[in-house]
C-alpha cells in the first residue's frame, strides 16, 4: 500500500543553508507499495536530478510520458500482428465482460460474437482491440496493477461513476496511462481533463441503500428530503 | 486500533497495518518451489499468489553510457478480497492489512502462520529488523478543513504546536507533523509521527483494497511505527523468536493510542456507527 | 432534465431479431414480438417494464405475470429533444431498422407465458435499461432518478444476466437444455466462493465482478473437460 503522503510533502522547498542538515530518524517500516519498486521510481528519481543538472533538456514527466506512449504504439503493433481470436480470449481470460470488449472496440455485442464465430473485423477495429490489449498489458507489468480488468471496472473518483473504462471507450489512454502509473496523480484533475462538467453531472440527492428485502433501492439522502 | 487490540470500535480510525521483517539477503530469491511450498502453507489465509516482475533502471545523466536494466520477480499473496497480502523479497517480507480485526484474534495468528512456513520453506540466514507499524487517519465530522480544532479529541501534548496559548497571534498554523522516538527496550524503538494532514495517508486506490474508503478530507494522523534492529549479533531466523518480539513491539504502539486519543473521541467518533465512502 | 444517449448505439445489445441472442434471460427493456396487452390491444410489439430484480420467483423461473408497454412506430426524435419532452413514451429509435417507442399510457400485466412462447426482437444496454426506468419513473411519479444511481442499484442484475447468458451459451453449445443450464447457473451463482461470500453479492462490487467472470470461465472450461 504507497502511502499518499511524506514528510517533504508537507513543507515547501526549504530556504537553503550551507549546513548540510541529517535526517538523524531511523527510516521506517516499509509497506508493500514501499518495498516494490516499479518504472515509475524512474521518474522521481529524474525529477531530483533535473533540479541538479542543466544536460537535461526535458522534464521526466514528459519524457515519461513520451515513452508510454511510444511503448503503447509498439505494443499494439505487436499484438495487432495476433489472431484476433487471439487476442479477444485474453481479453476474456483477463475478466473482460464480451459487453465491455465491445464497447472497448466500438462495436456492437453481435459483431464480437461473429468476430469469435470467425468472422474477421476491420482494420480499425483490429486496431483497437490490439491498442487495449497492449494497454491492459503494460499497465499490468509495468505498472504491477494485478487485475486489470477490475481495476479498469472501478469507479476511480468517489462522487463520479467514471471509470477506466470510460476513458478507454472515449479514447483518452493518455489519462488512464496517467492514472495506472502515477500514485500521486489526482483522479480529480483526471476527471476535470475528462468531463469537465462533472460536478453538475453527477451531483445528486439520491443515494442507492439495501432495503428490508436485502435488495438495493433509491432514497434521497438524510438532510435533503 | 484499540485499547485492547480487539475491534469494539464500529468506526475505527486504523486505515493500515504493517509488519515488516529484513534479513540478509536470500541469494536466489523466493524460488519457485518455495513459493509454492508457501503457497500451500498459506492457502487457507492468502489464497491468491501473483507474481510480481521488478525492474530497476540505472541511468548515468549526461555521461555516454548505456542504461542498464535488472529485472527480478517475487511473489505476492492475498486474500480473496485483497485487504491482506504478504510480499517476500530477496531482503525482506512484509504483511499488510486494511482490515485489522484484531491483534490476538487476526494479525498475531497471521504472522505466526507466516514466519512458521517461511523459517520453514526458505529460512534466512538471520533477522535484522522486525517492524510494526499501525496508521491511523482519525476523522471527525466536525473537522471540515485543516488545521482543525483537535483539541476535544487528541490529547493537548500532541498539538503544541498549534496551541493559542504558545502560538503568538501574528502566527496561523495551517498543518504540522510531529515526530517523536521512544526507545522502548535496549534494542527497540517507537517512532510516532503525528499531526494534522488532508487527504489520505494510505492511498486509497492502493494494491492492498481499502473497503469504504472514506471521503478524502481533513484527519488526525497517528502512524506508529515500533522496531526491532539488530546490533553487534544478527540473530537467527527463529518463528518463534520474532513472535515474541512482535508482541513486545505491539504494545508500546497500543498504549501510544490510548493515551493520544481522548474519551470524547473514542465515545462520539469511534463507538458512532461505521460511516462509508460515498 | 432527463438524459438521453449520445448515439442510438448506445441503447441496444440487439436491435434486430436476428442479433438476438437466445441464451440471454429474459430482462428489462427486452422487446417480444406478437404480444396481446390485456386492456391494451391485441398482438403486436410489447417491451418488459418489470423492474429486473422483479422479474423471477426463485431466481430462474419468471413471475407470472410481467408488466409490459405497447411498443409501435413513432416519430424518430432528435436524441437532445428525449430530455425535455415525450415523457410518455420511450423512444426505440432504429429499432429492427425503424423508428418506434414504448407507450407508457398503455401498458398491462401480461402472463409470462406468453412472452416465453413469443420472438424476442431486441435487448436493451444497462444504459438503455436505465434511461428507460428514468423515464417510466419521470411519468408515473415526476420523480427524476438518475441513471448513474439506478445503474448503481441494478448493475449486479445486469452483470448476472451476462454470466448467465454466457454460461447458457457455452452449456447449449455442449449439448444441455438452456433451462438446466440457468438452474445450473443460478445454482453456481449463490454458491459461496473460498472466502464465504456469495459470488452473487460480489457482483455488486466492481472491484469483484472480474474474479466472478475469470472464475466462471475456468468453471466451465473445467467442466466441460
């Protein structure tokens, strides 16, 4: 579990001194997100040393970002060479729902039924089957996200039932790349570059409660009725 | 976290708990037959194993040289619901939890299962540190943005440094953390860091699931972090050994709690009823 | 005001009687053909209305009596137009390659029977479900649910019927009667998992939906040898 905070969060850049001041505290208990390490360390560590060295012309966010997606092209190229029927049981074996798979692919549920009868697909959306598989792939290992399919089902803002997936259908990889791979980023400023009129969208007094038969129903919440 | 180290409390503040144990390094790993070996000692606790694949890029800035790529897998076990894994690495395994139920009753039991197998399956050569560690994110209702008025609930020591009475006028804290060591035996240590913060401390989107995880917004933290560390002589890899010491080092983190947090917060904010996340 | 889809797409799993899959159990928004309406009219299109959690007695069997709105050919509508007005009906724009919409002013309990014995020409999205729940709603009680809230109440059902129809699929395919395989199912599906919940609680957590799917898969895979 990364923990959402450290001490240099708190405080801004410190005034300097020519005292080298020593954090003289032990360091402390690991969790897990501490103890493994994943590409995106590679990134905090640039960040430090680009306020040191003028040889470097970008920022890492940048760089980081550029190489994503250059490593999402070459992904999806590489699948987009697989059977598509190939590539649709992975999807499937990864917990994809054929509803989602697709939508992911923009297509209606019979036209993937017919793609698995063996029926082939267009180009384009050969394409975009391969782009999500590649996706769900490095986000899987470079990011270490362990159920990708869950996590993209996951609502990832607690006022907005925006999820991955939404942002995958509507094209955005760019912020869902974000998303997966950057424990500081804010869902909120990715929601915001998604769908900017969020707030008014989904805002509402209803809520959904378990009712006496133990199935879910509609109420307005307690102080609005 | 309690009193007791039993869950009385509906609404707990205890957002995760961690143990971590370093030893020397495992030459090779957590091979494959002893991950499977483990996994059939822990399958009735953590069910599910992934393997996670590590890669540690080295980069010279501004010097020609070429990056240079170590690539090292491990395994991961979890429950079912993925509030509890455990991570064994070459240097060191730790057990996390967002649902504690308990010292005696959940997480003691847990890792005596653990350390018993893993002394068992893939002994290290000694122990270096046992780690215990407990964060806490206390919200209260009335707490709407920082700094906050903690002063009905935290204990008056904890917040000196936004106290009216030391802080001249002129001065407007907005947050603070406080960090304070206690040596607590010869060879152990409590480090408490306290202090108002915004947001979450543990990530709630984490790879260990947080159930109803609250809102983000304004809490107290207490994260409390009580240690082991070998001195002079690195022990042996002994389950029942590091038992005991778990022990030891969980009750310095417990009689912290009860003494930062006051009766009005175990009372109208603990006992109140489980609030969910929205 | 009430909303309305971005695209026609957006509302169907099948538009056309021939994309219809019949290993789909019978839900919410599903259109029959040939449906007498007691106190309605005689044979012609009928949409199901019965709330879906609403819809069997044991899980499997249909109610005997489902409530169901005439269906006929209506104006196409301009998609934005759905939010400010028609609110007696529910639009079914290229529904089997026409313009129709279901008539909330006419509408009956019709017995199961019926309907099982009739020709499904089209299933709705959840979001098709949803808005068509807005609306019946929006005209019975002036009462505005928003779908993002009535998807959260209903998606569990939604994520069930597409397990269920994939494992009636898959079952059918081998050989077995489409009513033991969703007994089969419905039996599998209230089943506890390893960890002692209820793999048909768990579908109502996104988080879990994927494990229930993956789990699913393998089930049937392993069944079928």
């Amino acid at each position: 579990m990364k923990l959402a905070f450290d001490s240099e969060s708190i405080t801004d850049e410190s005034t300097g001194t020519s005292i080298g001041l020593r954090d003289t505290t032990e360091a402390p208990t690991r969790t897990i997100a501490d103890l493994v390490q994943h590409v995106g360390f590679l990134k905090n560590r640039t960040r430090v040393l680009v306020a040191d060295s003028n040889d470097v012309h970008h920022s890492a966010d940048e760089l980081h970002a550029e190489s994503l997606d250059q490593l999402l092209r070459t992904t999806t190229a590489q699948h987009a060479r697989e059977p598509l029927a190939e590539m649709l049981e992975g999807l499937s074996d990864s917990g994809f729902s054929w509803r989602e798979i697709a939508r992911l692919a923009g297509v209606s549920v019979p036209a993937v039924r017919k793609w698995r009868q063996g029926e082939s697909a267009s180009g384009e959306n050969r394409h975009r089957i391969a782009r999500v598989t590649a996706f769900c792939e490095i986000v899987g290992e470079q990011y270490l996200i362990d159920d990708v399919a869950s996590w993209l089902e996951t609502p990832f803002h607690t006022e907005a039932p925006v999820t991955g997936l939404d942002l995958l259908t509507n094209d955005r990889f760019d912020l869902a790349m974000r998303l997966a791979g950057d424990d500081g980023v804010d869902p909120e400023s990715i929601l915001e570059q998604f769908e900017p009129d969020w707030r008014e969208r989904y805002a509402t007094s209803v809520e959904v409660f378990v009712a006496p038969d133990g199935q879910p129903g509609l109420r307005l919440r307690e102080g609005d009725s | 976290m309690t009193p007791t180290g039993r869950p009385p409390y509906p609404n707990a503040p205890l957002a995760l708990t961690v143990l971590e144990i370093r030893y020397p390094e495992l030459e090779e790993g957590v091979g494959r037959r002893a991950q499977q070996h483990m996994r059939e000692a822990l399958r009735g606790r953590l069910p599910l194993i992934e393997n996670i694949k590590e890669e540690q890029i080295e980069l010279a800035i501004g010097a020609p040289m070429p990056a240079s790529v170590q690539r090292r897998s491990f395994p991961r076990f979890t429950t079912r619901d993925r509030t509890t894994a455990l991570v064994v690495k070459e240097q060191a395994l730790a057990i996390e939890t967002t649902e504690y139920e308990g010292w005696e009753e959940n997480f003691r039991p847990l890792i005596a299962q653990v350390v018993t197998a893993f002394a068992h399956i893939s002994p290290p050569d000694g122990l270096l540190r046992i780690g215990l560690r407990y964060i806490d994110e206390i919200r209260v209702p009335e707490i709407m943005a920082l700094p906050g008025d903690w002063r009905p609930y935290i204990d008056e020591h904890l917040l000196a440094p936004a106290d009216p009475g030391f802080i001249p006028a002129s001065l407007r804290p907005t947050t603070w953390q406080g960090l304070v060591q206690y040596r607590t035996a010869s060879d152990s240590t409590l480090t408490v860091r306290y202090g108002p913060q915004d947001g979450h401390a543990v990530n709630p989107r984490g790879s260990t699931r947080r159930k109803d995880a609250p809102d983000p917004g304004p809490f107290f933290l207490l994260d409390s972090d009580s240690y082991w560390q070998a001195g002079d002589e690195v022990p042996e890899f002994d389950a029942d050994w590091i038992i005991d010491t778990c022990n030891s080092l969980h009750e310095p983190t417990r009689e912290f709690f009860r003494i930062a947090a006051t009766d009005k917060l175990r009372d109208e904010v603990f006992d109140a009823p489980r609030r969910h996340g929205t | 005001m009430l909303e309305y889809p971005s695209s026609v797409e957006d509302l169907y799993l099948a538009s056309f009687r021939e994309e219809v899959e019949p290993s789909r159990p019978v839900l919410t928004g599903d259109v029959f053909e040939g449906v007498t309406i007691p106190g309605v009219d005689e044979r012609d299109y009928a949409l199901i209305l019965t709330h879906p959690c609403s819809m069997r007695k044991d899980g499997v069997n249909l109610v005997d009596r489902l409530l169901m709105a005439r269906v006929t050919e209506a104006p196409d509508l301009p998609l934005p137009d759905w939010a400010t007005g028609h609110f007696k009906v529910m639009p079914l724009p290229a529904l089997m390659g026409g313009s129709y919409a279901a008539r909330f002013a006419e509408i009956g309990l019709v017995q199961s029977s019926q309907v099982q014995d009739s020709r499904r020409v089209a299933c709705l999205t959840p979001f098709g479900i949803n808005l068509l729940q807005q609306r019946f709603i929006w005209h019975l009680t002036r009462f505005l649910a928003p779908t993002h809230r009535l998807n959260e109440a209903s998606a569990s059902v939604f994520e069930e019927a597409d397990l269920c129809e994939e494992w009636v699929m898959v079952t059918t395919e081998q050989g077995g009667t489409a009513h033991q395989a969703e007994t089969d199912f419905h039996e599998w599906i209230r089943t506890e998992d390893e960890s002692g919940t209820r793999r048909q609680s768990d579908l109502a957590d996104p988080q879990r939906r994927a494990g229930i799917r993956r789990e699913m898969r393998r089930h049937l895979q392993t069944r079928s040898g």
